[in-house]
C-alpha cells in the first residue's frame, strides 16, 4: 500500500475506521458526492475540505497527505521485545506495549494484530500473576501455612519463576519469529482486545 494516492488514503483510512462514505460526509460536513468524486479519484480535496476530511477521519491534513500504511519489521520486534517490562514491574508489560500500539496501530501494517495479541497475553499473564499472591495471601491468613520453613519459601516461588521464564521466552520466541515474517503465538490469553 506504500504510495497509495490521496483517494486510495481516504478510503482505506475511512475503511480502517469502519465508516460509511456516508457518515464520512456527514461528520466532515462534506456533500455525498464530494466524498464519492475524492474516492474515485475524480477531484483533490485542497484547504477546507481537505481539513474537514482530516478531522472527520481523526488525523491532520500533513498526515493524510503523507499517510500510507507501510510495514516496519523493526518496530513489530520492538513493540514485542517492550512487553520484557514486566521484568522490572509486571504491569509494565502491559503499559509500554499499549503505547507502541496506540502510536502506530493505524499507521503500520500488522501493528494492530500484533498489538492485541500482546496485549492479551500480557494481560492474561498479569491476572495469573497477580491470582497467585492473592492464593498465597488468603493462604497465609486462612492459617494452611501455618508453619513456614525454608522449603515452604522455595515452594512459594517455585511457581513464580515459572510464570517469569515461561513469559519471558514467548516474548523471545515471538520477537524472533515477527523478525523472521512467520505469524505469532501468544498464548494463552483472554481475548480483551478483539
């Protein structure tokens, strides 16, 4: 789609927003057959209609004139290698991949469905996390654990550093397999994003 002209843009960026010639018109405040002649190539939107068009289609002139949908391998890595936030603090596997994705979703091929799948895991992977402590704590209050000795501590972590290598390496393996052009698999994971 690299270079795709001013009525091709419109279109695909109206069809990427799920809107209707239609509406189109009627958020833009432009007639039917305006946006119909700029959709078949017939006339170029310039000055006011071009800015209506821009604001209806929630984006600016500049990037409705320069905008094409391209692919970017490194930034697909880039956006799955960010999800290793968690590392540091859980939530930020989630937190720095949504930006990525919000940054690009419309703007770079594949940003979307990659984005989503992260984000699900992500998600997914936090709810575990977090059910686990919560199990441990009401453990721990419920009196179940009444003695706590070294081998019970091991216990205890035992499960959390699965949860962490099993995490870190569908990150890894998915990072090279975006790099590689082969489709992902972030599982499992709830579908939060559809």
């Amino acid at each position: 789609m690299k270079g795709l002209n001013l009525s091709q843009r419109v279109k695909t960026l109206r069809n990427l927003k799920g809107m209707t010639q239609e509406s189109l018109a009627e958020n833009s405040g432009l007639s039917l057959r305006t946006i119909q002649r700029i959709e078949n190539n017939k006339t170029e939107p310039r000055g006011d209609s071009l800015k209506r068009l821009a604001i209806a289609l929630k984006t600016t002139p500049d990037d409705l004139l320069d905008w094409a949908i391209q692919e970017d391998k490194g930034y697909l890595t880039l956006m799955s290698l960010s999800a290793l936030g968690f590392l540091f603090f859980p939530v930020l596997g989630i937190i720095i991949p949504l930006v990525f994705w919000i940054l690009k979703k419309d703007k770079l091929k594949h940003v979307d469905k990659i984005g989503k799948s992260i984000l699900n895991f992500e998600i997914t992977w936090s709810i575990i996390f977090f059910s686990y402590f919560i199990l441990i704590f009401l453990a721990l209050f419920s009196r179940v654990m009444t003695h706590i000795g070294p081998s019970s501590i091991l216990k205890i972590y035992i499960p959390i550093i699965i949860l962490y290598l099993y995490n870190f390496t569908i990150i890894i393996v998915n990072s090279i397999r975006i790099s590689k052009n082969k489709d992902t698999k972030y599982i499992p994971a709830f579908r939060i994003f559809k």
